[in-house]
C-alpha cells in the first residue's frame, strides 16, 4: 500500500509536468495546425534562463521564474517571426522539418550557452518531505502541482472569458473567417507560439529544482509531451491534462510493479494503442472542437 | 613558333622551381640527425566526449614535451601528430587511416571512448601497429588482442573495489539501479558477476534513463528488499537524482556510487544530499591525501604540478590516460629503433610502471595491467573527499 502510494506521488509529479509540455503542444497545434518539435527545447531554456537568473543572478524565486517564462515566450515569438512565417510555401510538412531544424539549434546554443554539465538549483522550498501513510510527498511536487493548475485555470480563464483568448479560438477554427472579421490572424499566430512556448518554460522552470537540467534535457521531454497530448487528444485543453496525469501514473507504476526498463516503453506502447483504437487520442478534438 | 617555344619552357620552369624546392627541403631536413618518432593521438578534443579528449590531448602533449626535454628515446625526438574524433566512430576510423597511410606513424594513442576504440580496432589489428587506447569498456582488452592495450581503469577493479568494501562491512544483500546505456549496462553485467564471488545477493536491479527525473518509483522497490547497501551506476546527472531521492524517502541504507561521478561536479549537483555517499575513484582526485608511502603518490603529484602550470587550469582525472600511454610507449620503444612488433613485445612484459591511473604490470593475458590497487575507496564528507580504508 505504502508502495503504491509512493509510485502515485512519483506519477503525479512526472504527470504534471507532462501535462504543461502537453498543452504548449496542444495549444499550438488548434491554432495553427503546426506540431513543434522543437518544444521539448523550449522547456529545456525556461529550465536553464531560471538557473542563470536564480542561482548565477541570485534572483528571488518568483521574479526569476516571471522573467524566466517571458524570456522563453519571446524566444518562441522571435523564432516563429523569424523561422515560421517567413516560409513561403508554408505546407505543414515543410514546417515540422523546420521545427526539428530549430530543435538541433536550440540544442547547439543551450551547449555554447550553458556548457556541456547539468546544473543545479535548490528547490522552491526547503521543508523537508511530507510523510503520508509513510509515502514521502517532495514539497517541490507540491509547488508543481500548485503552479500547473493555476496555469491551467488561468489558460482555460483566457480562452473562455477574455477578447484576445475568443479571438486566437476564431482564428483556429477558420483563419479565413477570422480575417474577415477584422481579426489580425498573423498576430494571434504569433501569440500563440508566445503563449506554447512560454507553458515549455514553465515546465521547465517547475521541475529545474527535481532534475539536473542540461542541454540535452529537452528531446525526451519534447516527446513524452507529445505522446500525453496524443493520448488525451491533440488540440485540446483538458484532454492534454488528461494524458498528462495518466502517462505519468502510469510509467510510475509500470516501474514499480513490472519493471523500470519498461519505463519508456510505456509511454510509447500507450501511445501506439490509443492510435489504434482511439485515433483522436481519449478526448478526441472533434467533440471537444479545439479548446 | 612562338607559342611552341612557351610550352616548351613550361616544363623547364617546372623542372627548375622541383630542383630548387628539393635542394631548399633536403638542406632542411639534413641539418637533424635523426628523424623524428612519430605518435599519433586521437581524442575526442570537441563534440560531447571532450571532457575526456580535451585533458587527453593536453596530457599527451605535456608527456611528449617531458621526454623531448629529456633528449628523447635513443637520441630521437618525438613527434606527436594529433586528430579529433569528435567521438564519432566513422571519423575515428578515417583519422586512423591518416595517420597510418599518410603520416605513418609507429604507434596510435587513443581514442577517448569505448565505440570508437572498438571501431579502430580491426584496423591496427591489421595494420600490425601498437595500439594504447584510453577509453574504459572490459571489451577492449577482453578477450587479448595482440596489438591493443589500455591504460584507463576498468568496471571490472571499480566494482571490486566496491564488494571488497560492502564485504567488509558483512552486508550480504544489495540492490542495484544503474542508468540505461553503455556505461551502466557495463556496471551492471560485472555487479552481477562478481557478487557471489564476495558473498553478495543482488535482491533488486533496477534502472533509469540518461535524463529521467525523478526515481522514486524504483527506489521505493528497492527498498522493499531491505538491501544492506544500495549501489548506483551511472553518469550525471542521473546519480545526483539518486542520491537526492534517497534522501527524500528517508532510506537510510548506505549508498554506493561509481567511479563515473568521480568530480566535484557531482558534489555541485547532489548538494547536502552527496554526504556519506561512498565511491572508488583513481587516485588522482585524492593525490595529496595519500599517505606518503603509496607508490603513487609522487607520480600523481608530479603530473598534477606539471599540468597545471603548463596549462593554467584544473587537471582533471582524465589526462592521466593519456600521460600513463606515452609514457608506456617511450619506456617499450628504447633500443627497438621503431620496430613495431619489438615496441608490441616490450609492452606486454613492462612490470611495476608507476603510473597515473595505477601501477601497470602488463603480460600475455592482461593487456590493462591494473589491478583494484588502481581504485581507493572515498567518502563525501564536507562537500569534500574523505579517505576510508
């Protein structure tokens, strides 16, 4: 019982940040049909620009970690203003071969940047764990949980409830309509890369403290993001949730309870099955219609 | 008319400027008296592998330049001829090419990793060359090859370093968690091994990828167990994790790291969660706290002054590879004026070569030569390093 319980705290706190890494891919996805294979990369900068602003700054947490997500958010920005839209024949293809392209770099610069070593920076708060039925629960999973559901309310507040959040959803159901409205649809493009990329760095800046991050952090990441976006339905808010939470939970008991070389291996199979059985992933966009 | 005699001059011209440049090059080359002895090295000096190749290359130079200061072997200088790999196998083999059919070398030091040494080695086996490679995989020298030998320390004297020491303190269980690549699937296939030789009941083997974040999950099986010792096999920043989740859950079974986190960079990561981790490590790391009979102990003092006032920084526990190869080969070259399989010979029966990374006694059967002499035992204590017997 301990065990399990031990393996549902481990699951939930991967599972989180899976589930952020799965609704920057989402989120980009319903806007702009484009998957970003370079986002496992842009959590991998909002995790280093947080060591370098908090340990090497010695920035208090909080303003560290804003800044942090709004230095990735604008690097997402420039990268589309720069790499995406100024494609002339913008076929999807074309572009998901220029986002594996921008992943290589981003890669190159994190090395030329931070070097080659992983780093190291102290957790959000130093309490020690929290003893539940004799599970340990790490306060840093807490502070995970904590930020992913504000971040998710806060998401779910903005595309429901606010102009600009109406107007990026218009824009993802029809680019024509939209246009014809008035709508400036290469400005909410470019938010919305804005807005992924920035979700990637609060991943990043969130698990900096649990993992070593390094440059090379960034592509395993990338693709377990991906595959819990797939599971829960690519190109929607609460399905990427979803998949997040359930490919966490259960790559942590896949470890505990049959093996730890399966670890990944779970994440992949699932993945494999839902596309059989589930081709939109469990809560497929269709019936969700985008976010 | 004209235009005939123009060609006609054009090979003498050519005829001429090939005399000149014969008469400038052979006046040159005449004035030394003998030729130089030529060493190639290859080292990974860029590319993810550098923080072997880079001390590597530096160790090299540093040793040739010791024994040319010296006058060099039997009067004759040596020369090193140097190429990156950039730890990539395919440019590894081209460079051995290079240096066989175009420099031609008498002997290669190098390469800096395990797949790119096991990519050269069919090469020099052929090309019937002596061969030092400084990278650490069992497989290199296991099974023998005549012509390839090895100056790292390997998995095989780490993990009975490690048993003798978890044997000493009557633990008869432990569980395992390496990383999942070549490094720890190494670690692992001789922790299992050699287990029942010290008594040893591996309860749990668990293992992790080479950027997982948390674990937790196998740490909690391992627990289960009940082990007297729990031994962690991998790179950073995997074992950093490790050690911080031991910590997290409150085990307190002792914790065994490997010789693969051997830097103050590991320290730097695990923070206040390194304290009483135990690891073998080369003797290098802990040089000026070695007692003053250690045979070592001068070498190791010896090399670390000298590199770190010829480079201005920080020697690393790598270069020794390097530095323990040329030194080998100056001591196996004497008398044999090149001859390659003369030099092949005197390797194998060089004995009690103190070096950086051990003492070498190489013969028929042992082309490493080291023996778990080469490994201490240290404790983090402090943020530091801590002796333990």
């Amino acid at each position: 019982m301990q065990e399990i319980l031990q393996y549902l705290f481990s699951g939930i706190t991967n599972g989180a940040i899976y589930a952020v890494i799965a609704v920057g891919f989402s989120m980009l996805y319903s806007s702009t049909d484009l998957i970003n294979f370079a986002h496992g990369e842009f959590v991998m900068l909002g995790a280093l620009v947080m060591v370098t602003l908090a340990v090497t700054f010695g920035l208090p947490l909080l303003p560290a970690l804003f800044l942090s997500v709004l230095v990735v958010g604008a690097a997402g920005m420039l990268f589309e203003r720069l790499a995406i839209r100024t494609v002339r024949h913008p076929e999807p293809i074309v572009l998901i071969i220029i986002t594996v392209g921008a992943s290589i770099f981003l890669r190159g610069i994190g090395m030329l940047i931070w070097g080659k070593d992983a780093h190291s920076i102290p957790a959000f708060s130093s309490q020690p764990p929290i003893d539940i039925a004799g599970a340990k629960l790490l306060t840093q999973s807490i502070w995970i949980l904590g930020i992913v559901m504000l971040v998710t309310a806060g998401l779910h507040f903005f595309y429901k409830r606010t102009l600009t959040g109406k107007a990026m959803e218009a824009c993802a159901i029809s680019k024509r309509a939209a246009w014809l409205v008035g709508i400036p649809s290469k400005w909410m493009v470019l938010l919305a890369f804005g807005l992924s990329t920035g979700m990637g760095a609060v991943a990043g800046t969130i698990i900096a403290p649990i993992t070593m991050p390094g440059y090379d952090m960034g592509t395993m990441l990338g693709l377990k993001g991906f595959c819990a976006a797939m599971l829960g339905g690519l190109g929607s808010l609460w399905g990427s949730i979803l998949g997040g939470f359930l490919l966490g939970i259960l790559e942590a008991l896949g470890v505990g309870l049959v093996s730890s070389g399966l670890k990944d291996a779970t994440a992949f199979l699932l993945l494999l099955l839902v596309l059989y059985v589930r081709t939109g992933g469990i809560i497929s966009s269709a019936s969700v219609k985008r976010f | 008319m004209c235009s005939q005699r123009k060609y006609r001059t054009i090979p003498l011209l050519i005829a001429t400027i090939t005399a000149a440049c014969l008469l400038l090059t052979s006046s040159v080359f005449g004035e030394s008296k003998k030729e130089a002895f030529k060493i190639g090295g290859i080292f990974s000096v860029t590319g993810p592998a550098s923080f072997l190749g880079d001390p590597e290359k530096k160790s090299m130079q540093l040793a040739i330049d010791q024994i040319n200061a010296k006058g060099g072997i039997d009067g004759r200088l040596l020369e090193g001829i140097i190429y990156d790999t950039e730890a990539d196998p395919s440019k590894t083999v081209m460079s051995v090419g290079k240096l066989i059919n175009r420099d031609g070398v008498v002997t290669i030091i190098g390469p800096s990793t395990t797949p790119t040494t096991l990519a050269v080695i069919p090469i020099v086996e052929r090309a019937e060359l002596p061969f030092i490679s400084c990278a650490a995989g069992n497989k290199i020298t296991e099974p023998v090859k005549p012509w390839v030998f090895k100056t790292a320390q390997s998995d095989i004297q780490a993990v009975t370093t490690i048993y003798q020491h978890i044997q000493s303190r009557k633990i008869e269980k432990v569980g395992i968690i390496t990383v999942a690549n070549a490094f720890g699937e190494s670690g692992k296939e001789q922790l299992l091994a050699q287990a029942s030789k010290f008594g040893i009941t591996v309860v749990r083997q668990e293992s992790f990828g080479t950027s997982d974040t948390d674990m937790t999950a196998q740490l909690t099986k391992i627990r289960q167990e009940n082990p007297g010792a729990i031994v962690c096999w991998g790179t950073n920043p995997g074992p950093a994790v490790v050690a911080k989740n031991v910590e997290q859950l409150g085990i307190d079974t002792p914790l065994y790291q490997s010789h693969g986190v051997a830097s103050p960079k590991f320290i730097g990561l695990a923070g206040s969660a390194a304290e009483g981790i135990l690891l073998p490590t080369g003797k290098i790391l802990v040089a000026d706290l070695l007692s003053d009979d250690d045979p070592q102990k001068q070498a190791l003092l010896d090399y670390i002054t000298a590199y770190e006032s010829k480079y201005k920084e920080t020697v690393s526990g790598f270069g020794g590879y390097a530095y323990d190869a040329v030194n080998l080969l100056a001591k196996a070259a004497q008398g044999t004026d090149g001859d390659q399989k003369k030099i092949r010979d005197n390797l194998e029966n060089i004995k009690n070569h103190v070096g950086i990374s051990g003492v070498f006694n190489f013969s028929e059967t042992d082309h490493n030569g080291l023996d778990p002499s080469a490994f201490v035992m240290v404790r983090i204590k402090n943020g530091t390093w801590e002796l333990v017997e």
